[in-house]
C-alpha cells in the first residue's frame, strides 16, 4: 500500500484503526470507569428460585446498614407505576417483582449506598420469604397438562403458549414431500447460550433535579431506540432524556434490550436527586440478561431420484423464558429464522413455530446473529450435511448440486426472500481448494483405516443482514433504517455522526473510510460519534450486522449530497459550469485543464467564506436511510476434526473459512471480524452452555461453569474470500459480523457428525462435549 | 463482588504465625497464594474472621534437595514447580501437573502446599502426592509433625490438619530406582477443575515395576489413592494385560458422580483410560525414554 | 489498614479494610481505570497487572497483601509517553477490537516477552490462556505480541530502544 493511500484510507484500505490509541493507553471510557460527583452505588438482590410466590420483604436490616441511603422494592416502584416495562415484543416484563418471581435471578429488590461495598453488603441483609413453586424449564414442560401458569398476572392467558407463527406454502409443501423419493430428518435442539461480553452491563444514571433533566450513561447498542422506550415507560419528555453509550466492551446483542437494572437506577437517581451507577457482576450478567437461541427443532428434507431437494418442512419450539422480549422485528415472531432454505434452490417450504414461557431468564437476543438467523442456518446445514450421508453423496457434491445458481440472482425463495447477490457454487470451491478437499478426504480415509476417527464437515450458509426495509422491518413501530451526520468544518476536518454504537467493530475507521471514499477527506480527518442522543442522529442502533449496510449507506448518501454542494461551490470557485468539472477522489478540475482544480478542503473553506451567491453557508447534512433490501452475505466453512476414541474429546485440526460478504471497506477489520465469529462459533459448538435442573437452577452463572474458550483451545482459522457485491448498496457492501457465527456451528459438527458416521451416529447436540461423543462412541461399541 | 469484612494479619516469623493461629486457629483461614481461598472469600462461601496471610514469611519458597529426600516450600507457587528444570525425569511429574493447573495467572500466585491444604477432591496436587507417597510438614507451636498424604485428606475441603498447625513443607523421598511419573488430564478448557485426572509414579527394578503410585482426581470425596491397581502392578513385568488389568482395579477404585462433565460411567472409562496411557509414559520415561 | 506500594514507578499509598481487591483499590482509590474487570470467579484476566514483573489477577488479590511490593499497570505501558512495542504490536496487528481485555493482554504479553524474547505461536496461545478475549479470536493478538517480539530484537540489534511508532491519531 503506499503511503498516500495510507494517508487517505478510502474504501479498500486496511488501514490501522483510528479509535486503538485510547484502548492501548488504558484510556477507554467504559461505563464503569465513569464516576459523577455525589455519584451512589445500586446492588440488585435476586431471587434465587426459578418460580416462587413472594410471601414478604423485610428491608429494614438492610435500611440500617452503614452508608444506605434507599432500599427500593417493586411495591414502590408500583407506586411510580414502574414495577413493570413493555418488553421489544410487545410483551410486558417485571423491573422488579411484587407477586411472584418467575426465573432465578429475577430482580427482587435494589439497595442504594454511598459505596459499592456497602450496597453488596446490605443487599445481603434483605430478608425476603416464597412460597416455592414448580418450575417450568422447557417448551414440553410449558405444554404439559397441569403445568403452572406462569404468566398469571396476564389478562386472558390461559396457558404458557407465547405465539404460533407459519411461513411458506403448507400445500404445496406437503405435495412435494408425497412425491419425494427421500425424506430425511433431523431433531436437534439449539441450546440456550449467552453472548457475555467481556464487559457486563450497567448505567450511571443522574437525573439533575434542578433542570429534570435525565442523563443516562448505559451499555447500549441502541441507545436512540433505549430513549424513547423510556421516554414511552417513564412519562418524561423526550427531549429531557439523553442515553449516552460509552466506549463498549463487547455487545453481540446482549446490550440491546432495556434491563430492569438501568429502570430502577434511574427511578432511584430521580428519588433521591443524585446520581446512581449500577454495574452487574457477571453472575448477574449471564442469569438474567438477554439469552439467544433456545430452539428445539424438527426438519424435514424431500429429496428426488437424482438427489435433488424438493421441499422442506420445518417446526420449531421456542424457548423464551418468563416474558416475551425478543429483541426483533415485530413482524417476525420467530425472526428471521424463515431464511431456513439457505443456499439452496428448494421450490417450496412450510415452517412452523410456538413460542413458550418457562421459568427461564428471558432475552431471545439476535446473539452476533441477524434474529435467529443462527438458528436457521444451523438447522438447513446439519440437515443437508446428513442427507448427503444418508444418500451416499459426498457432502460437497449433494450442496453443488441444490446451490441457487448466480444467474438466478436476485433469487426469489420459497418463503419470500429475495436474495440480492452471490455465487455460492464459487464460494464453496474457493473453500474446498484451500482446504485440499480432495486430498483431505484420502486421509480421513486412511486414517479410519488405522482406527482412527476422524472427519470432515462442511457448511455454506447464507445470512440474511442489514434490517430493513422499513415497511417490513421495524422494533415496537420504529422503521429500521439508520442515519448519518456529515459536517466539514472550514479547515476541511470533519465529523461525522451515526445512529449505530459500535461494540468494537471499529465504526471510528470503517466508517471515516466511506468519508474518505465518496469525499476525499483523508480519514484521518474524519471524527466519527456515536451513542450520545443529544448529539447523534436517530437510529436503531448496531445489531444484526446492519451498521455497514444501513449507516454506511447512509454515509456514502450523505457524503454524496456534500458533494453535489461541493461541486457547486468549486464551480464558482473556478468559474466553469458544474457539467464541466471533473470529480477525482478529492478535488473537482476542469475537464482538460487538471491543473485548475479545487481541493475538497479548499471548497470547505468557501463554503463558509466565500459562497456562490443565495447559497445557504456551511457544509453539512444529514441522511436517512430506508435500505431498499437486506443483504445475503454468505460462504462456505470447511472443518477437520480429530476425535480421542478414549477420552471422547475433539481437536479441531484444520478450519477453513470462505467469506463473500460484498466489498470490504476496511479488509483488516472484516478478517478481525470473521476470526472474532469463528471464535464464537467454535464456542458455541463445543463449550458455551446455559442450562438448568429439574428446579430451575441455572448451570452456567459464572466463568467455571459458562466456558468461554481461551487461545489454547481456539483453533487457528484460515481465511479465504469472494465478493459479489450488492447490488442494492451505495457501497457493494453487506454486513459481516456475524457471518461467521451463523455458519460455522454447523460446519464444526458436521465434521464430528462426519467423523462418527462411519458408527451410524447422526446427531449430537451442541455443545458437542467430550462426555457426549464418548457415550455415542461407547453405544456403538468404540473405545480404546 | 468482593469479601465480607475480616482481620488481617501478615506476620513476618513463622513462630507469630503460629501463636496467631494457636489463639484464633478456629476462626482463622491461613492464605498463601491466596488464589483458592480469595474467590472463596469473594463468593462469600467462606467468611473467616481473621485471615492468616503467610505469604511474607521467610524461607518457606522453593525446592531443596537433602538426606534423600525432595523438599518443596510451601510458599513454593506452581509456576516455579512448572519451571523447575532440576527436577529431571524422576520428578517429571512435578512440572507436568503444575502445567495443568488453573491458568498461567493463577500459576504465578498460588502454591502447591495451598492448593493441597484447600483439599478440593478436584485438585490436581492432591493425586500427587499420593502418588509419590509424598508426607507433609505441619507446625504448630507444639513442635512439627509429619502427615503421609494417605492419611492427609478427610472429605471435600476437609483435612486432618489441625486449626493450630500450618503445613510449612512437602517432602517426597528420592528413590534410587529408576523413576518416572505422568500426569494425565482432561479438562474442558484452561482454567477448568479436572473432569477426570490421574497421577501415575512407578519405580523400576529392571523390566519389573517395582513400586507404582497411583493418585485419582475428581472422582470421589477426595483424591483417592488406588492402592488395588498400585498392587497389581507391583513386582510385575508391565505387560499389557498388566496394565490393562491395573486400569481396571482404578477405575473401581474410583467414585465420580453424574455431573455437568460427564456421568459417573463416563469418569470411570477416563480413569481406566488415562490409567493405562500414565503407566505406558512412566514406564517410558523411567526407562530413559524422554522426560 | 494502610497499604503502600509503588504503582508504575511511583510510590502511591491508601488506606483500606483487609477486604479490599486490588483491582478495586486501583480503580477507586488511584483512578486507575485501565485495569478491568470482567468476572467475579478469577476466570477472565481483565485485571491482569504485573506483581513485581510477573502477571496475576488483580481481583484475586486483596490490596494489603501487595504492601511494599512493585505494580505495573497498562497506565505503566508507554515508553518516555510514546507506545512501547507491546502497544505498537496490538495496533498493527489489529489485536483489539472492544479493547476490554486488551490491557490484561498486553500486560501478560510484555511480561512474556522479558522472559521469552521469541516466542513461539504456541507459547503465546499458552501464555494468554488466563485472558479471554470475546472479539478477536485471539489471532491478531498472538500476531501483535509477535511483532512486538519482533520490535524488541531489531532494537536490540540496533543497540537501543525501538523506535515507538505513536498510534491512534484520531484522538
């Protein structure tokens, strides 16, 4: 790269991100690090049953305590008509119990204190007495006759069914299934797992009693959409709320949702008239805030003579816990899990889904995914992976066969998708190249001779990212499109202003880059905000991998408008009409005389010294937009496994990686992005698990029981891309985030499903543990 | 989340630790590395009234050698056992379980003689020592006695160590046999307490076993020492029906229950499994094969 | 109880009850900020911090325990106020993202590299496996403490320090 593209950084440019030098300094602002003055502490005490009717609560030994200023319980909330919050489903959700508690680690009761220390140490003090009752803790105990009620405080609830929801063509469906010459099926169960970003979630909030203003620092990767759902709960104008998201330490999604913490923090900061922080710990974190997945899932594949897919069918169970708050289109009860047909050219498919209350944390939250998206992919993948062993056919070659070919592109599906872009028949071969399939597949063989077992496994998804349309897609009634600020400053500097937060993903270089692009201002030149909604432009914020597809396009449009003024400034600046000026990365110059030429910095300049006559001064603006589709970013993932026949264990030996996510703007923060994906993915397969006994206890409320995989364990991955731009994206760009989540689960357990097929084991479900591939070995008789 | 309030003493003489503990032993919990005891302290499920911290006391770091016998400090932290490149094949053992333990942070702070006091049934040291029929120094003001690991752990976090008494050193008799040892251990990630571990020791006379130490982690009330399968083995050409048969005799010995790791079966298979796979590196090693 | 201890050169004191962490006493009573936490069962490294050159967690040490001893914190990194290789490393090699581990990680990387200049891939894996990282998948950080290996024996080379590259430009 030269040192002028360096300098410039437009779209293509790795170059080093902007945003590092703070985090390399120790010099982030993450929410903990802020401290106001007079600033008080908030420990929230929980329930530690999963379902219990609340007898009483004796705050008065915690009153008591040294330092305590409040102990607030859900019978004063009531009082401010706060014991309760609307849920991102159209639910409602408990800030803090007053009947029953309804999973454990449910928010019971807050202490407020000068220190933190103090907080904890009262919040133990809390006498609080349940009448214990059974708990719900899956979809099939939700529907079992005589199961508890759990929503009983709902008008008109009769049972724990949450929704049903149907997509595709039933019909057709079932006719192409009884002509089908091969069904094969697939039961697998999603488990419940948890983003748990190395950062838990938490607020400082400080309602200034002189001016009723609310200032609320918070964890959010929508603080736009935060702010008017609490302008919605809590009465207060709008324009005397501001959310502030700080510096991020990881999102994935769990710092979308409204949590009952940052409510009651606030509601004491207005009591009390000082500020209040509140910071989980990370039992907290991972008991009661936004889970993902949680499905329980049947499908079916029809297949032809020739090993053709025919249709596909498709239920789902829903797990959702003890309120519905999904963080999702509204539309969309199961997400966008109807994405289901993948990368394949099936003509019809009929899905179903029911939603259910257990006595769970609820969340439901798109976990690094585009809302269930994950779910989806996993499904159709392990699916196409075991009919392929089913049939007899190479799992590659059954995929080539039923890709959606490029020339059918944009591709309608059968459940109403329209792709915008993508040759996944290139993809895969680029994969399987830099894998050496071929002569992979002879070592498997030769391994398994020698006793070994061994596999590989692979997967080609397709994502579907960047929520909208706005028509289609939207949250509680706001369209999902997404917005940027533009303004460059005399001195040709600029800031630019977005409605997404970033997380880590590095929007403070990504985005200066689209900047540099489409205006020519070096990116270096470019500040980029976000989070503060006093300042920043609405948007629904950064989930999904919608940020590149829907603010980016937003920047590119915005610079773009900046330019159309440029242009008209730099004619009066060089006294030639518009039509004949010439536009190059930075300046505009006559047609034929490039030497008559103004920089964009020199226009910036004029535009506010020196302006064509009745033009409005300045050079800023601000763009909305409605993306006019999502985007399919898609690939393939090839994997190698190596199984312990004596200790069920598995090693990941190869992981290949294929992406084509369109055209990268910054190629070393998508690479980052992916390695970052293939991580989770790989701790979603094997390690990550939230799950619960007969009584709901959760197992996984810490770091020894909820495992997140180290650098020993994490694979080295191998990178690899295509690109097929957008065809619908200012840029070509598509998201890209989460690609990686959503594809590679299935591809690490297609290859230990591989690995053990020659034992006639189809399924393990994740995460695929030591214990549980040595007990499908021992059932078919292996051991060492 | 952090500790309930307690006294703190950090006395700079063994013999003031030691009278510290002899009028408040009851109520005392002694800190070393501290890296048991302080997320213990932190989750609250223990609430000692006064923390003994004998991480300032003198001359209690590190690894002597003397009258036969390997003597390892007990402010000796498992980094310097991982480390230790003096250790030689006899003692293999020593720096490969250390590897194994906890996380390299962890590894810098806390102690071998710790971790055994701490008496967690999944602690990797515990296996140890019982496979080196290792004994243990324990002081009080009363003089010093010497505890053999075998009679050392009661329950889970449960010892015969005296509240009055501080173990101020391991010590392991060097046998002039040819030696060698393994540690075999499967654990979900780093960091993990063991799913299953197994500590193997053997002594050769020739192509016989002379003696073999066999030490089970995470599979009963306590580390358990599989004295049937040490038995097998003694005297014995280490054929594979010999071992196969010693792997079995441990995997009988050992008592896991069902657990998020694995059910009982499962564990039990492990032990069978890492029994015969320590024994073959062992032997291996204690015939000169590499350390 | 009062406590003292020297805290990236300087002497810095307090006084504290016998329960207070570390990590908290750097957060709260010095401001030292960079130092995170991520966990409460010692399982995350965020609060990684050098103790007389050698990294621990400093949510699993309480503060009267470091009485007279030697602290480095990431606010200890910077070189006559320029990046030291460790930093210059995680910049290049895009070995952050969210940044929240990023000072644990460097921590125990500087420390790696005093005492293994040229580490291997693997020994860098092993060396961090006390620090999680959500974002990154730990490539680019092994690749970041590699430069920084790198970066220190060209200047060991060159016969003095490595010439420290500043970064982040933006701020």
């Amino acid at each position: 790269m030269s040192s002028t593209a360096h300098l410039h950084g437009g779209i293509g440019d790795s170059i080093k991100r902007k945003e590092d030098g703070r985090f390399l300094r120790g010099k982030g602002n993450y929410i903990d690090d802020i401290t106001l003055p007079g600033m008080l502490h908030m420990a929230i005490l929980r329930s530690p049953h999963a379902h219990a009717r609340i007898k009483s609560i004796d705050t008065a030994a915690a009153g008591a305590k040294p330092g305590v200023i409040a102990v607030v319980t859900g019978e004063l909330m009531a009082q401010h008509k706060l014991a309760w919050m609307p849920t991102l489903s159209g639910d409602t959700q408990a800030v803090l119990a007053t009947d029953k508690v309804r999973f454990q680690g449910q928010e019971v009761a807050a202490v407020i204190a000068e220190t933190k220390y103090q907080a904890e140490d009262a919040r133990d003090a809390i006498v609080v007495e349940y009448d214990i009752l059974p708990a719900v803790i899956s979809p099939d105990g939700a529907k079992a006759t005589g199961a508890p009620l759990i929503r009983d405080e709902k008008e008109g609830q009769k049972d724990n069914h949450i929704y049903h929801w149907e997509s595709g063509d039933k019909g057709t469906t079932q006719a192409a299934f009884a002509k089908a010459a091969k069904v094969v099926r697939l039961h697998t169960f999603y488990p419940r797992c948890h983003p748990a970003p190395m950062e838990t979630c938490g607020c400082v909030a400080d309602v200034n009693p002189g001016t009723g203003k609310a200032t609320i620092y918070m964890t959010s990767q929508a603080p736009h959409a935060i702010r008017t759902v609490f302008a919605l709960v809590t009465g207060l104008p709008e324009q005397n709320i501001r959310v502030v998201s700080p510096d991020l330490g990881g999102g994935f999604g769990n710092k979308v949702p409204v949590y009952p913490g940052y409510v009651v923090a606030t509601a004491a900061s207005l009591l009390i008239g000082r500020p209040v922080k509140w910071i989980e710990d990370r039992s907290e974190n991972l008991i009661s805030t936004g889970f993902a997945r949680d499905y329980h899932m049947t499908g079916d594949l029809a297949v032809d003579k020739d090993g053709k897919m025919l249709a596909l069918r498709v239920h789902l169970d829903s797990d959702n816990g003890a309120f519905f708050s999904d963080a999702q289109p509204s539309k969309f009860k199961a997400g966008l899990f109807h994405i289901v047909t993948g990368s394949y050219d099936i003509p019809t498919a009929h899905i179903t889904a029911d939603g259910y209350y257990t006595n769970k944390a609820p969340g439901g939250v798109a976990y690094r995914c585009s809302f269930r998206v994950t779910e989806a992919s996993y499904l159709i993948e392990r699916l196409v992976t075991n009919a392929a062993i089913e049939l007899g056919i190479d799992q590659a070659e059954f995929r080539m066969k039923n890709f959606i070919q490029p020339e059918q592109m944009p591709y309608h599906s059968a459940t109403g998708w329209v792709y915008d872009s993508g040759d996944y028949p290139k993809a895969m071969n680029v994969a399987l190249e830099q894998l050496g399939y071929d002569e992979m597949r002879k070592d498997v063989e030769a391994r398994r001779k020698k006793g070994e077992v061994t596999g590989i496994g692979i997967a080609s998804f397709t994502e579907v990212v960047g929520a909208g349309h706005g028509a289609d897609f939207d949250i509680i009634g706001l369209r999902m499109f997404d917005s940027a600020e533009l303004r460059v400053h005399p001195t040709g500097k600029a800031m630019l202003r977005m409605g997404t937060k970033s997380q880590g993903q590095g929007h403070e270089t990504t985005f200066a880059q689209i900047v540099a692009e489409e205006l020519g201002i070096p990116a270096m030149d470019v500040a980029v905000e976000e989070g503060d909604t006093d300042t920043a432009p609405y948007g629904l914020g950064t989930y999904a991998s919608r940020s590149t597809p829907v603010a980016g396009a937003a920047t590119a449009m915005v610079s773009r408008k900046l330019r159309d003024k440029a242009r008209k400034i730099a004619s009066h600046l060089l006294e030639a009409a518009e039509e004949d000026l010439e536009w190059e990365r930075g300046k505009f110059y006559v047609k034929g005389s490039p030497d008559r030429a103004k920089t964009i910095q020199e226009i910036a300049f004029a535009a506010y010294t020196n302006l064509p006559e009745g033009m409005e001064a300045g050079l800023e603006g601000v763009h909305y937009y409605d993306p006019p589709n999502m985007t399919y970013p898609f690939g393939t993932y090839a994997v190698m496994v190596d199984v312990d026949k004596g200790t069920g264990q598995v090693k990941v030996r190869r992981m290949v990686a294929v992406d084509d996510c369109g055209v990268r703007i910054n190629p070393m923060v998508v690479e980052g992005q992916i390695h970052g994906g293939l991580a989770e993915g790989f701790a979603i397969a094997f390690m990550q698990l939230i799950t619960f006994d007969d009584d709901g206890n959760c197992i996984g409320s810490n770091f020894i029981d909820y495992l997140l995989p180290t650098a020993w364990e994490t694979p080295k991955f191998e990178t690899g891309e295509t690109v097929s731009p957008s065809p619908h994206h200012p840029l070509g760009a598509k998201g890209v985030g989460e690609s990686p989540t959503v594809g590679s689960p299935a591809a690490y357990v297609n290859a230990v499903i591989d690995a053990l097929s020659p034992y006639g084991i189809t399924n393990i479900d994740m995460p695929v543990t030591s214990d549980k591939v040595w007990a499908a070995l021992r059932s078919k008789g292996v051991t060492e | 989340m952090f500790p309930a309030a307690f006294d703190y003493a950090a006395p700079a003489t063994l013999a003031e630790a030691l009278s510290v503990l002899k009028q408040r032993g009851d109520d005392a919990k002694v800190m070393a590395g501290g890296q048991s005891l302080i997320p213990l302290l932190k989750l609250r499920f223990a609430q000692p009234a006064l923390v003994l911290d004998i991480g300032r006391l003198p001359g209690l770091a590190g690894v002597k050698r003397d009258n036969g016998h390997l003597t390892i400090g007990a402010l000796t932290r498992h980094v310097d056992l991982e480390r230790d490149t003096e250790l030689g094949k006899t003692f293999s053992i020593l720096p490969e379980a250390a590897h194994w333990i906890a996380d390299p942070l962890v590894r810098n702070r806390g102690t071998m003689a710790g971790s055994v006091c701490h008496a967690d049934p999944s602690g990797d040291w515990g296996s140890v020592i019982l496979a080196l029929n290792a004994e243990l120094v324990a002081q009080s003001s009363a003089g010093e006695r010497m505890i053999k690991a075998a009679d050392f752990f009661k329950g889970p976090f449960a010892t015969t160590l005296r509240p009055d008494e501080i173990v101020t050193a391991i010590r392991i008799a060097v046998s002039s046999a040819a030696s060698g040892g393994s540690y075999q251990k499967l654990e979900r990630k780093v960091s993990d307490f063991a799913t299953v571990a197994v500590a193997v020791q053997v002594e050769m006379d020739g192509r016989k076993v002379a003696r073999a130490g066999i030490g089970l982690t995470a599979v009963g009330e306590t580390n358990i020492k599989a004295v049937a399968a040490e038995k097998v083995l003694a005297g014995q050409e280490p054929t594979d029906e010999v071992i196969a048969e010693a792997a079995r005799q441990a995997a009988a010995a050992a008592e896991p229950k069902d657990d998020i790791r694995g059910t009982a079966a499962y564990k039990k298979d492990v032990v069978r499994v890492f029994v015969q796979r320590g024994l073959k590196a062992a032997i291996g090693r204690a015939q000169g094969g590499k350390a | 109880m009062k406590v003292t201890m020297r805290i990236n050169g300087t002497e810095r004191g307090g006084d504290v009850e016998p329960r207070v962490l570390l990590v908290d006493f750097l957060r709260t009573n010095l401001l030292l900020t960079g130092t995170h936490v991520g966990c409460d069962t010692s399982g995350c490294g965020a609060c990684t911090v050098l103790l007389d050159g050698e990294p621990v967690k400093s949510c699993t040490m309480l503060a009267v325990q470091v009485e007279g001893r030697d602290i480095k914190t990431v606010e200890g990194l910077l070189q006559g106020g320029a990046l030291s290789p460790i930093q210059v490393g995680f910049h290049e090699e895009h070995g952050l993202q969210c940044g929240f581990c990023t000072p644990g990680m460097m921590m125990v990387g500087s420390a790696l590299l005093e005492r293994n200049p040229d580490p291997t891939d693997e020994q860098i894996r092993w060396a961090i496996s006390g620090n999680l990282c959500r974002c990154t998948g730990y490539m680019n950080i092994v690749k970041a403490i590699k430069h920084a290996a790198k970066m220190n024996q060209e200047a060991a080379k060159a016969g003095s320090h490595a010439e420290a590259v500043p970064a982040g430009g933006g701020e």
